[in-house]
C-alpha cells in the first residue's frame, strides 16, 4: 500500500469512527412534543359529521377522554367575528383547560368539523388601530384566530 492510498484510508477510518462516536453519544431516544396528551380537540355535540370526524380522530391518534371538549355550537359554520369566537368557543374551551387541570401540557386546540372558518377580526383591528392593506387581511382562519 503506498502512503496516499494509507492516508486516504486513514481518514475514512478517522470519519467512521467519529461518526460512530456520534450515534452512540446520541441520546437513545428522540424528544419531541405533540403527543395526544398535548392536544385538545373541540367537536360541534350538534353535528354528526364533527361527532364522528372526531370520534375516528381519537381512536387513530390515542386521544384521552379528558382532552375532548364538546360545545353545543349551533350558529354560522362558514364565519364569524371576533367577539363571537371568544365568547362562545374560546370562553368555553378555555374555561373546560381551567376546570379540567390542562394548563401544563395542552399545546395545541384543534377543532373537527362543524364550525366556522373565518373570522372576522375587522372590529378588533379597528379597535388597535390596525388598517389592513395589500399584505394583510382583516380576516383569519379558526385555527389562526384561536392561536
């Protein structure tokens, strides 16, 4: 063997034994979050699409009991304003997170079907001084307005 090909073999012993030491300093395990302990769905008790969108939910995803909250929604499935979202789905959903002790490890509210969509936020950009233009809207999806 002449001394390049030694070289060139010593430095890919020297890269595989790094990348060894690599993998097993690792830790053994991989942490992240959103796991069904983390989530809160909210389902439309009125609806028997959100009933059962939400009932196949948390069969495939493992979801516990006392992270479902159902809210007896009966108004607008398409949009609504601001002012009706925390008063008739955050007020409530927030209110079952206090009651049922979900604080530290609720991390995500999602919702089945059967409820608005949009959400007007026009009164309460107004209200902030805020004037939509080109790039903004005064209008944001459920998911956007609860976050």
């Amino acid at each position: 063997m002449s001394f390049p090909d030694f070289r060139r073999r010593s430095r890919l012993v020297a890269a595989l034994a790094a990348a060894l030491l690599a993998a097993i300093a690792a830790p053994s395990g991989a942490f992240a979050g959103g796991g069904p302990e983390n989530v809160l769905l909210v389902v439309n008790q009125r609806s028997w699409g959100s009933l059962t969108l939400a009932n196949h939910y948390v069969r495939l995803r493992d979801l516990p009991a006392l992270n479902v909250v159902y809210l007896d929604w009966n108004d607008d499935n398409e949009r609504i304003d601001a002012a009706t979202l925390r008063e008739k789905i955050l007020g409530p959903v927030t209110a079952e997170i206090d009651r049922r002790h979900l604080n530290d490890h609720v991390d995500y509210i999602v919702y089945s079907s059967d409820f608005p969509w949009v959400v007007d936020c026009t009164a309460d950009a107004a209200a902030h001084g805020v004037k939509p233009n080109d790039y903004q809207s005064p209008h944001a999806s459920l998911t956007r307005a609860t976050f």
